[in-house]
C-alpha cells in the first residue's frame, strides 16, 4: 500500500480477550506522545460499517457462512478505502480493533471456511492492506466466557458460539501469528492490563 509514514496496528483475539481495552490504552499513550491517533474498529469502523454490524452481530436467525464472510468483507473494503487510508495517508497512527485475521478465524476456522480463500477475498476488498504490527491476545476461551459472563451483557451472534467454535477461532488466531511472527506480536491476555500495556508499548516503540 503506498503512504507516507502512517502506523497502522490491529488488535485480535477471542470474544472477552480484552482487545479494546489495550486497543484503548495504547491509543491515549500515543495521543500523550504527540502522535494524532484514529481509533476504529471492525466491523463498524465507518458509516456503512455500523450497518453492516447490526446485521451480522445481531440479525435473529442463520446466514449462510459465506454470505457471514462477504458481509464482513464489504464492511471491511468500505472501511480501509475511507477511513483507514486516508489516515495513513496523512500520517496518522490507526490502532484497530479487529481486521481481516478475524475472518480468517472466524468465518475460516469456525464457519469452517477456507482459510486461504477468506484471506484473498478480504485481500482482495482492501487491494492487499496489511498492518504494520498485530497484536494478539491469546486467551483460552473458556476464560474468556467466565469474563463475559461477568459484565452481564447479552451474547452476539458469534459470541453465542460453542465452546468448540472459540476452540478452532483460538487455534487458528495462534496458526496466523506462528506463520507471520514478523507482522504479530502475542501477548497472554490472562496477564495484568498494565503488564500487557507496557509490552505492546515497547513494540510499538520500535515502529516509531
Ligand atoms: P467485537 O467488535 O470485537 O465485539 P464486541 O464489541 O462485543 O467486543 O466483534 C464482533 C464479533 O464479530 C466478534 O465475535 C468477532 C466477529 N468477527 C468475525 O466473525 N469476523 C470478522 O472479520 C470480524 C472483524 C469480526
């Protein structure tokens, strides 16, 4: 992707992995150090996205995996060529919850799904947009329900999966890292939020 000197790092992992909440630390850390941040999400991230979400996240009833993973493409194309390029463009840093491992994960492993062929469409939706560093926490899954549970909030669709559906998701999140650990950096998300902050902020720091 041609741009100036934008930083653009996603955040993955299971559903109650904490992701927004590191996503949110490490956003008003570079906000401190005087970097002009743009915090987004997937999916959602822009106008159309929100719409897109309400779909996927809370329609009552089946979608069909495929239509699952074209939905989250769409959400993800509109995304990345209005919102997230333009700010790397100015030379923004984007930290992102979520982007396009999560439906490697999600639609490929859960909904079992090719993986391979879910990375192209989404590759092709962004005209090949990968991120400068993704960050995973890796938590077990079941873990992950006991915090859910705790903040009382309804499930979401994917969120009403089975445990075996977070079992693959986890799976093929730690598959994606082991064969990019360039591109990931992964973290135990069981671990103290201030312990995690500062390891993900040391990374950070050598991108800068
Ligand atoms: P998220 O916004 O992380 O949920 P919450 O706001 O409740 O923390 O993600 C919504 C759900 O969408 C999550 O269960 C994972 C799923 N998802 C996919 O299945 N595929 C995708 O490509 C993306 C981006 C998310």
């Amino acid at each position: 992707m041609t741009r100036t000197d934008g930083l653009w790092v996603t955040f993955e992992g299971g559903d109650g992995s904490g992701k927004s909440t590191q996503s949110a630390l490490l956003s008003t850390w570079l906000g401190e150090q005087g970097r002009t941040v743009l915090h987004t999400r997937e999916p959602g991230g822009s106008e159309v996205g929100v719409l897109i979400r309400d779909i996927v996240l809370h329609h009552r009833g089946d979608i069909a995996p495929r239509a699952e993973a074209l939905l989250y493409a769409a959400d993800r194309a509109h995304h990345v060529a209005t919102v997230v390029r333009p700010a790397l463009e100015r030379g923004d840093v984007v930290i992102q919850d979520r982007y396009l491992d999560s439906s490697v994960a999600y639609q490929g492993a859960g909904r079992v799904l090719d993986a391979g062929e879910v990375r192209d469409l989404s590759l092709w939706a962004t005209e090949g947009a990968l991120p400068d560093l993704t960050v995973l926490l890796d938590i077990d899954p079941a873990l992950a329900r006991q915090r859910l549970d705790a903040d009382d909030k309804p499930f979401d669709r994917l969120e009403a999966e089975k445990e075996e559906f977070h079992a693959r998701v986890r799976a093929a999140f730690l598959a994606l890292a082991a064969a990019e650990p360039q591109r990931f950096l992964v973290v135990d998300a069981t671990a103290d939020p201030d312990d995690i902050a500062v390891l993900v902020r040391a990374r950070i720091a050598r991108l800068l």
